[in-house]
C-alpha cells in the first residue's frame, strides 16, 4: 500500500518507489506543458536532477540517472578494465554481469558447457573475482541469457536499465526504459556519472484487434522491422499502445522490444499492462505488482500524448510474417513467402531450424512451439533437419522440464543447447554444412546478417516465430506454408498442422533456480585479484591488452572496399602493394601516418562491442567519415576518441576515392553543432572540399582532446 518494493530479492535493501513515480508525473506534465507519452515520462522521471532548460525531442541533451546495469561477458571484460582503471571502489549503481556470450553451442547442453569452462575459465575467473570485489552481480556460465535473466529478475514498469547489448530493450516487455549502450557509458554509470543521450523523438504503435491463431509477437516486431527498416528507428522510442497489447503476454511484449533494436531505435517500451504483474507474481516477485498499484494510472502515456509518427497494426488480421535473408528487415507474410522463394532463388532446401535465443525462447514460445510437435510426433514425423533449442535461462528451462516441455523436444531428437546465445551470436560449430556452401536456415533469433549465425556467408538466414521454426522443420522445402499446406505421411494418407497451443505462463511459480547467481562480496576488500594494482602490471590486464592487439587483426576483414568490391583488399598507398585491411593500418601507424574510414549508411550497425571502436583508434585510424552511424556505435568512437563525422551532402561520399588524401582542418575550434571542413586531395592534385557533421557535446569534445573519456576521467583523478 505505500506503494514501495524491493528493487529485486538480491537488493533487498533497495527500493522501488512508485509513490514518487505518480508524485513527479504530474509535475513534469505541468513543466512541459502538454500530455506526455508513457516513455517520456520513465525517462524523464530518471533525470539526474532538476532539468533547466526545455526539453525539446531531437535536440536536448538529457543526463539520466538509470537504475541498473547490465553487462554481458563478452563486453563486461572492456567495461571491468576501464571501471576499474578509473580506480573506483564500487559500482554506484546495482551492476550485473551475466556469462551467455562465451558458450560454443555444438554438442547440447553438458558438453558445450565443460568446452567454455575450460576455454573461458580465466574469462570467467576475472569477471567473477571482479564482480566481488567492485560490488557486482555475477550471473554464473549456463544461469541463461541476459535480457532474459533481466526480464525474470530484475525488470519492473516505470524503471530504467542500461545494458552492454544492444537487446537490452528486452526489458521494455515489462515497461522499462532499458537501453543498450557501449561499456565505456555504462562505467560512467557505473561511476556515478549520468547517461546522456539526446531527448528521443516517439513513434507510436497502435495495437487494435487480438493476437489469435499463427499469429505472434514475433510476428508483430517482423512486420514492424519491415515498415521501419533497419535506420527507420534511428533517434527515437517506439512505444506500442492500444487495446490490443493486452493479448499480449508479458514475454511476448518483450520479443517485441527486443527486437526493435532491428530498426536502430534508441529503445522500444510498453505501457504497463496487467500481464506484467501476472508476470511479477509468476516469477516471485509479488511486492512490486503490489506496489506498483498506487501509480498503475500514470503507468500509461497520457490521453492525447503526441507521437512524432503512428503506425498501426491490427492484430486480428496479422499474419505470420518471415523476415530476410541477410537483413531482419526484409519482411515478407507467410501467404507470398513461396513465391518469394523462387522468385528470389533463395536456396529451397531448409536445412536447419534454431529456436530460442534472448527473443524468442519463453515458456509460452516454447510451449507453442512444443504443442505443434506433439501433433507431428503424434503423426509420425520426424524433423527433417538439424533442431536447435536455446533455452533464454535456467529458471525457465527449469520450469519447462517440470511441465514437460523439454521432454517434447527430446522425443524430436534436438540438440539442447546451454542457457545461452550459442548460435544466435556466431558461437555455432556448425558441422553439417561446409563454408561457402548455399543453404538456407530459419531461426527464430533477431539478427541474420551475412555470417552472423555459422560463419558461413552463403547460408540465407530467415528469421520468424519459434511456432513457425517448429513447424516447418518437418518439411525441408523452404516455400512450405504450414498454415496450409499439408505433408504426405508413410500411409499415405496427408497430416496438415492445427493452429499452436500454450499458455503465457507456467502452471505454478517459476522454478527459483538462484544458485546459478553469485551476490557481490560483504567483505570486497578481501578479495585481492583485482586491484588496480593488477591492471598496469601482470594479471588480467596484460591479458586484455594482448587481446586487442590480438583482436585488431580482424579490423574492418568484412567491409567492402569500394575500389574493387573486394573485402580485405585494400591498396596501401605508400607502397602501392595489396594488403589486408589490418596490415595496411599497421603499416601507416608505424609510419605516423593517420588514417580515416570513409563509410556508407549506419556505420556501426548491430553491435555494442568496443572493440569496434577502439581496434581503428588502437591501428592509428583517426575517423569514421559516414553517410550516417548505429546510435551506440558513435557514442563509442567517441568515447574512444574517434571523430564521427556525417557528410553534410551524402553525395560527396560517391565522389571520394581510396587514393585520396584528406584533411580534417579546423579542429583547434572544434565546438557543439558547427560544421567540419573536409579537405580534399585527389591523386592528380585536383583538390575539393567538402563540409561534415558531428554530434559531439562540450563535454565530448574533451574526450576528442583528452584521446578517450578514460584518459579524460583518469586526468580528473586527484591522487
Ligand atoms: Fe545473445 Fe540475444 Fe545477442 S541471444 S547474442 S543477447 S541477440
């Protein structure tokens, strides 16, 4: 009734406050002056105090204060190194880290797993020793998938999260602000500084009708990517409302958000719905879906809340749609996907199916999916092809062994990966299948670009529900409609699909499997490893520092070059001699001589990882000149101490060659908003210029100075 509630059973002693959430709404109503949208006010009542001036959507540089951090393994290393270097006790804000990145899906569950404890053990070994000493959650190998962990445990409606992946609008499904960042942002947070980002514009998504039948929230973000397309978020929150999110279940909003980040947005939220405290109580969580009642009124947008662009979706007519190959945004519905087959000759052989993954892999997904292989099993089929199943955490694979779900997926003869990302971040030892090979697979995952799943450029990965992924493995031509279509049984006689089965929640609580997590250290200062000392001497410094020399040995291999449509095919222009893109950089560095990047649009697209930022600074590369840049990629040139420069006509981009010599004059006057002189040299001497853009604030033109926020913030440290 007083409408407070511990932040989650591992903070006891924290609280959610909704008494303060419903007292501040209207006061940020009334400074503002208008109604407010459902994502403006959770962000909002997250500013680092009083906000000054007017907050203009697009333009106003906004300080947050989020309530939590997120790591995952792969990126928590980068973000350890620098909190740790900035020489800070402990995290100033409740911090977790969660190892799903590292495990190698192959074998199934056992296996795999006794493979990355025994790759990864020094890896986890650090992350967890530091997660003791500086006051963080460490969630231990196999404990599941990260937004998943963080949807189970952590996430609550009207709270605001930063993760280290870009799926960390997973936690939208429970209405929470929780956007994914790079780890250089995330130890500012973790420092106790704010999150800055500029105020976001809002694309509304009205939901009428009800999900039924085929019909998923897979289906629903798959036909979303298709009208926004992967820049078409760019700068803005998609926020869903309407009477039809209330068919949704908690899950399943949060597949939705999840994969908004498909489309570049800064993050993808629902309004509070009653599913999301039937979720609470299901996870044992009850004292915040009683909490959250006294503020259950403003957990909405306003009436009349302005959204910059409306989409509407009416989910009684939504059918089941398949997005790709190699983009998530190229969305066709399942009645022209044959046509689509043979129109575009994508491989006709479907040769694996993979479900789960940090999307899709629920208790309802799963037991949807489950409830159309027992009508094959029953049938007497078989799968045609290789079955993958990554389950999203230990809690839920727990509950769905209980209820018998796995059990469906054993009698299929799967293969039961570990509680991790496994395939759906390119850790698949893929064996069936020799690189360089056309085929075609179908995931219900959230990424398909070239290589992502199993390293092989020519596989075609589509990407649809876990429903549609179930049913369509027993047929492996790719054009086969299970909505309608029939298969021919040894009888003779033809079984065709009924509609999936399943409940959105288990029968009974989730399985509380917490032994997976490891709480921070009482007693941190007792745990020695990783103090700083380690971080400038031996230890798992060195380590790390030989892995970004090691790591930069794959700097840009994938980009094309415009020069011969070659990838990794770069002329070094001092030699004249064709090189690897790293060597050339190398070369040029030991040369003293900088170097630029000239790139198309959305630079940067589809990952958080630092290194992508740091491994161009770290060969000498300068800056990224782009038509335009994935959100959390620029912070991170930036916080590395990379310029990230627009062209301010998009066209001069056509005109520049990998021969010319460029100059970047001015910088001495570098400030907020002004424009940046790109210098021109063309190998004949004929000279042009053109003007770029950037989006640095003061406060980031001193990284630019300084050569990286860390060398900035360790300049501020008084010793
Ligand atoms: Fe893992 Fe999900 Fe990323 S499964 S790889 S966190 S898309």
């Amino acid at each position: 009734p007083n409408g407070r509630a511990p932040l989650s059973r591992f903070e006891p002693n924290d609280n959610v406050d909704y008494t303060a959430f419903a007292t501040k709404v209207p006061i940020l109503r009334k400074i503002l002056g208008r109604p407010l949208t459902y994502a403006e006010k959770v962000l909002l009542t997250h500013l680092d105090g009083e906000h000054g001036e007017k907050i203009t959507r697009g333009s106003t540089q906004l300080k947050l204060k989020p309530r939590r951090i997120a790591c995952q393994d792969a990126t928590a290393q980068m973000a350890i190194i620098q909190f740790m270097s900035a020489g800070i006790d402990r995290t100033a804000v409740p911090t977790t880290v969660h190892c799903d990145h590292l495990i190698v899906g192959r074998d199934g569950s056992q296996t795999d797993l006794a493979g990355a404890l025994k790759s990864h053990g020094e890896v986890y070994e650090f992350l967890s020793s530091a997660c003791k000493r500086y006051n963080m959650g460490f969630w231990k190998p196999n404990a599941g998938i990260i937004h998943q962990i963080v949807l189970e445990n952590y996430a609550y409606p009207g709270g605001m999260l930063i993760g280290t992946d870009s799926h960390t609008p997973n936690a939208g499904g429970m209405g929470m602000i929780a956007i994914g960042v790079g780890g250089a942002d995330a130890v500012d947070v973790m420092s106790g500084l704010p999150l800055e980002i500029t105020a976001p514009n809002v694309i509304g998504v009205k939901l009428t009708g009800q999900l039924s039948g085929w019909a998923s929230p897979k289906d629903v973000i798959n036909k979303v990517a298709g009208v926004l397309g992967v820049k078409g978020g760019t700068g803005s929150i998609i926020e869903y409302f309407g009477p039809g999110a209330a068919s949704i279940s908690a899950t399943g909003m949060a597949t939705i958000t999840n994969m908004g980040a498909e489309t570049g947005a800064t993050t993808s939220v629902f309004p509070y719905s009653d599913r999301m405290a039937s979720y609470l109580r299901a996870t044992r969580r009850p004292e915040l879906a009683d909490a959250l009642y006294v503020a259950k009124g403003e957990l909405q947008a306003d009436k009349g809340a302005e959204y910059d662009r409306i989409i509407e979706i009416d989910l009684s007519a939504l059918e089941p749609h398949i997005n790709g190959p190699f983009t998530p945004d190229l969305s066709t519905p399942l009645s022209r996907f044959g046509d689509a087959v043979h129109q575009n000759q994508w491989p006709a052989k479907l040769t694996a199916g993979l479900i789960g993954s940090c999307t899709n892999s629920s208790f309802e997904d799963l037991s949807r999916a489950a409830s159309l292989a027992r009508q094959a099993l029953k049938a007497g089929l078989k799968p045609q092809m290789p079955l993958f199943l990554s389950p999203g955490s230990q809690q839920t694979a727990q509950t769905l062994k209980r209820e018998g779900v796995v059990d469906v997926f054993d009698r299929l003869g799967s293969t039961v990966l570990s509680n991790a990302c496994g395939p759906c971040c390119g850790a698949w030892d893929r064996t069936d299948v020799e690189k360089g090979t056309k085929n075609s697979i179908l995931a219900s995952y959230n990424r398909n670009f070239t290589g992502r799943l199993d390293g092989n450029p020519a596989t075609h990965a589509f990407i649809s529900s876990p429903e549609m992924v179930m049913a369509k493995v027993f047929s492996n031509d790719l054009a086969f409609n299970p909505t309608k279509d029939s298969i021919k049984l040894e009888s003779g006689a033809y079984f065709r699909f009924q509609p999936p089965e399943g409940d959105s929640l288990p029968h009974g609580l989730y399985e509380e499997t917490d032994h997976v997590y490891d709480a921070p250290s009482t007693d941190a200062e007792t745990v020695g490893k990783c103090t700083t000392d380690h971080i400038t001497t031996a230890g798992p410094w060195m380590r790390f520092r030989g892995h970004l020399e090691n790591i930069s040995n794959n700097t840009l291999i994938g980009a094309i070059n415009a020069d011969n449509n070659e990838a990794n095919k770069v002329v070094n222009q001092v030699t004249g001699e064709l090189s690897g893109v790293p060597d050339a950089a190398r070369d040029y560095r030991r040369r003293g001589l900088p170097w630029v990047v000239v790139a198309d649009h959305n630079y940067g697209e589809g990952s958080s990882r630092e290194h992508a930022a740091l491994q161009p600074r770290y060969l000498g590369g300068v800056a990224i000149i782009a038509r335009s840049f994935a959100r959390i990629h620029e912070a991170n040139l930036k916080k590395q101490g990379m310029l990230a420069l627009t062209f301010a006509e998009p066209e001069a981009y056509d005109k520049i060659r990998p021969s010319d010599r460029l100059s970047i004059v001015g910088l001495d006057s570098l400030a907020p908003k002004q424009p940046i002189r790109l210098e021109v040299m063309q190998k004949d001497g004929t000279r042009w210029a053109t003007e770029t853009k950037h989006t640095l604030t003061d406060e980031q033109i001193e990284f630019f100075k300084a050569g990286s926020a860390l060398n900035l913030m360790a300049s501020r440290i008084v010793v």
